[in-house]
C-alpha cells in the first residue's frame, strides 16, 4: 500500500482515514496524537480488567478502542479489539488475556508505522 510515494504498513491504512476527514492531514495528526494520549488510559484498564476479572472494564475499553482503531484506519487492529470484546462478553478470561496481549502489540506496531509515517514529513 503506498501514500503520497510511501509504502504504507499494512497494520494502517493512511489514505482511507485521510479520506474518512476529508482530506484533513493536520486533522488526522491530531486524532492520532490523542489516540495515543489516551491509550495508556485504555491499556491500564484492560490489565487492571484481566487483574481483577472485570468483564465490563475488559468490554468497555475494548469497544473504545475498536472504535478509534476503524477511524484512524486500522481496520485489522480494530478486528482484534472487536475479538477482546467478545472474549469479554463471553467472560472467556484466557481468551481475554490472549487477545489483550495481541491487541498491545498491534497498538504498538501501529503506533510506530505512525510515529515512522509523521517523522518522515
């Protein structure tokens, strides 16, 4: 996938979320740069939901971030929330820490593809 002459990482489809603000580039800059602001928020919610088996914290922060994911372009990583929130509903509490451990990893390369993509204008 290539934007403005870039390969683009597969975790994050830059153009579909330029295209979801209409063409708004610092706009997008912004979303992301409040992602990540409240991100560890959202992270430190799923490891205290896993702590103490809350399925609605897990569901809760789940569906944020699925949410946020799908808007900024990262349909894949949102896919692996929307799994967490199932494994919540379904109070499947090893199958919530498998997914909770994929979907932190997934932030986290998508947060680098990011910060690469930002650094490089």
């Amino acid at each position: 996938m290539e934007s403005a002459g870039r390969i683009m990482p597969a975790c994050w489809n830059h153009a579909a979320a330029v295209q979801r603000l209409g063409g708004d580039e610092s706009l997008l800059q912004e979303l992301i740069s409040i992602f990540f602001e409240d991100y560890p928020r959202l992270a430190a919610r799923l490891e205290r939901g896993l702590e103490q088996a809350d399925f609605a914290a897990l569901r809760e922060a789940a569906h944020s971030l699925k949410g946020s994911l799908a808007y900024l372009g990262a349909p894949e990583i949102a896919a692996c929330a929307l799994e967490l929130e199932k494994a919540a509903r379904q109070e499947d509490l090893s199958a919530a820490a498998e997914r909770t451990q994929r979907l932190m990893v997934k932030v986290e390369e998508l947060r680098q593809a990011m910060c690469a993509f930002v650094g490089d204008r």
